[in-house]
C-alpha cells in the first residue's frame, strides 16, 4: 500500500540535547493507519502529530483493548540513522495483539512507515550518547460499543519522542523494592503481552516502592508469591556462582528485545546461562553466602541497570560496593555500542535509515 504524507504547515523545534528529558517531547509528524472488519488495515499515512477525535464510547476506554512497543532510533558519529532489532519488536506485538484480539500488522509495511517518518523527522533525534528518538507504535480499539467483545475497528499509529539520556547522572546502581501484597500478572493471562493494563495494574506497587524510597517493584509470581518474575518495566538477571541466571519465561512475563540480547551475547561470550524459577528465598541464601555477586535489569529505556539494594519486607540485601558491576558493564558497553554504532554489529540487530 501506498503511504501517504502530508506535512506539517508549521514545525516545532527539538530542544538542546541537555535538557531532555522522557516522554514530554513530540515531533511534528506521526503515522497512522486504521483498520475495519472485512476490509483490513487500511489508508497508511504520515500526518502532522494531533489530537485524535474519538467517541467516548470507543472500546478501549472501557474494556482496555490495547497495545503498544517501545524501541528508539540512533545517530551514529558519521550521522547515520540506526534502528536496534525493530522487526523483533514488532514480531512482539503481532504477539501481543494475537492475545488481545487485535488484527495483527504487516511488519514489512509497518517499517516502511515507521522509517519514512523517522527520516521526516530527523532533526529531531538528539546526537548525544545516550539520548535518542523514542518510538511508540500502538493500536487501540475503535469501535463505539458498551459491550465484552473483540472491537471491529482499530487504530494503529507510532508517535516519536526526543528523549534525553537515562543516565544523565551517570551508571549508578538504583534500589529495587519486592511486592508482598501485590502481583504484576498470572500465567495464563496477559502478564507476556505488552498490553497497556499491565502497567496500570503496576501502578499502585509502584507508588508503595516510591514511598519507600525505591525507584522499582521486583514481582514475584501470583501462585506462590515466591518466584522472582520481573522488575518495573525491565526483566532481572542474577550472576549467581559465576553463571547468569534469570527467569524462564513461564506466561506471565514480558520477553524483553533486550533480554534476548542479552542472552545472545552471553551465548556469544560463552557464559553459563540458566532461564529458571528464582525463588526470594534463594537469592537472599546466595546474597548470604557470598555467592551472588550482581544483580541487572535490561529493558529499552536504560538498556542495562545495575541494582544496588533490594528490600523484601525487613530484608535488605546490598549487592556489591556500590558501583555498577563487571558483568553489568560488559553487557551495557556491547550493547549501547552496537546501538549507536561505536562497535560491530556481529549480531545482524542493526537496520540503517537511509
């Protein structure tokens, strides 16, 4: 299908590099595309970013029929445009959408799309390491109907954010909180799709966290409240007698772009890796005997985030000398590498916007 592009009459300026911050920034253009029964995805387009006029009846304000990926376009020092594993996230949301009911996307059109728009909008990816365009597609339910049914219209559109580095401050360990009263998701549920009632069902924890004087929620499993699941908005990884551990991913966790590259490196580098159930109990017996040495979290947003502290009722754990870890490093390094083309993309991760 063609895309159509019709262009902003005025343009906004993109703010210095310094003073970005997550989220708060939009460029001048999105892309949109909106669907209907028996006749599909249709109309793709590039319009100047707008409000949406929508009925207050439309599905998604009622019964939290949607989805949405995250993922971030680079400048490189020679000025290239880089995209990291984008189809991989967009295979993840045909996923997500498969369990919410949502008509899946054409990933080849989808790209095509997303990277005429990011091309448009160049001016507005920041070229400090660190900093990024952030890029959001959603589909949303469109139908005007108060009633517990798949939609039969939708709207898919991706939204771009200039957003400043995530660690302004520098690579410092953050301090992670353990749920006791509250649980991300079951398996069996939506707890593996990215699904926008996932995080409002964190919400609240993540207050409690805050109160407390931590910056994330450690979930553990809604059966036994026992099994370590995932952190916030990024999956955990343990080094645990020399070996890398993390989660399996058992039904009720996202499976994170940067988790499996996490894994494909440490493939790469030959290291022991185990995707197993980690008990609280256990982490808190290896932090006593020594054995547990670091503790990280990978998501989009930081790429890697080492953990300082973590706190299960009136355990406190200190993981470390207060710095990030070797292991922790290793892994940011690589991968911010790969990202914004300082290093070799062995891996095939890296699409170039031309």
């Amino acid at each position: 299908m063609e895309i159509k592009v019709t262009r902003a009459t005025q343009t906004g300026t993109r703010p210095k590099d310094e003073d970005l911050g997550f989220g708060t920034v939009f460029t001048d253009h999105m892309f949109v595309m909106d669907y209907e029964e028996g006749k599909g995805w249709m109309d793709p387009r590039i319009e100047p970013f707008s409000d949406f006029s929508m009925s207050p009846a439309a599905m998604v304000f009622h019964y939290g029929q949607a989805i949405f990926e995250g993922l971030k376009a680079y400048k490189t020092p020679d000025g290239k445009i880089q995209l990291f594993r984008a189809r991989d996230n967009f295979a993840r949301m045909n996923r997500s959408a498969k369990g919410l009911c949502i008509p899946e996307i054409d990933v080849d059109l989808v790209m095509d799309g997303m990277k005429q728009l990011i091309k448009l909008e160049e001016k507005w990816i920041p070229e400090t390491l660190g900093t990024a365009l952030y890029i959001r597609p959603t589909i949303i339910a469109s139908d005007p109907f108060l009633g517990v049914r798949s939609s039969f219209t939708f709207k898919f559109f991706i939204i771009l954010s200039s957003v400043g580095a995530y660690y302004a401050q520098g690579l410092n360990p953050v301090k992670i909180w353990v749920s006791k009263d509250h649980v991300r998701a079951v398996r069996g549920g939506v707890g593996e799709f990215k699904t926008a009632g996932n995080y409002a069902a964190s919400l609240l924890a993540g207050e409690k966290a805050k109160e407390e004087g931590y910056v994330q929620v450690m979930w553990l499993d809604a059966l036994e409240m026992k099994y370590i699941e995932e952190v916030g908005a990024m999956n955990i990884f343990f080094i645990i007698n020399g070996e890398l551990v993390t989660p399996d991913l058992s039904g009720s966790i996202l499976p994170g772009i940067t988790r499996y590259s996490v894994l494909a490196l440490a493939e790469k580098w030959g290291m022991k890796v185990q995707e197993r159930k980690v008990s609280i109990d256990e982490l808190f017996e290896a932090h006593e005997n020594g054995t547990l040495t670091e503790v990280f979290g990978s998501g989009t947003a930081a790429v890697i985030s080492p953990v300082g502290e973590i706190r299960y009722g009136d355990r406190v754990m200190n993981i470390g000398d207060g710095t990030p870890g070797e292991t922790s490093m290793k892994f940011y390094d690589a991968l911010t590498g790969i990202q914004y083309g300082k290093e070799e993309d062995t891996e095939g991760w890296i699409e170039t916007i031309e």
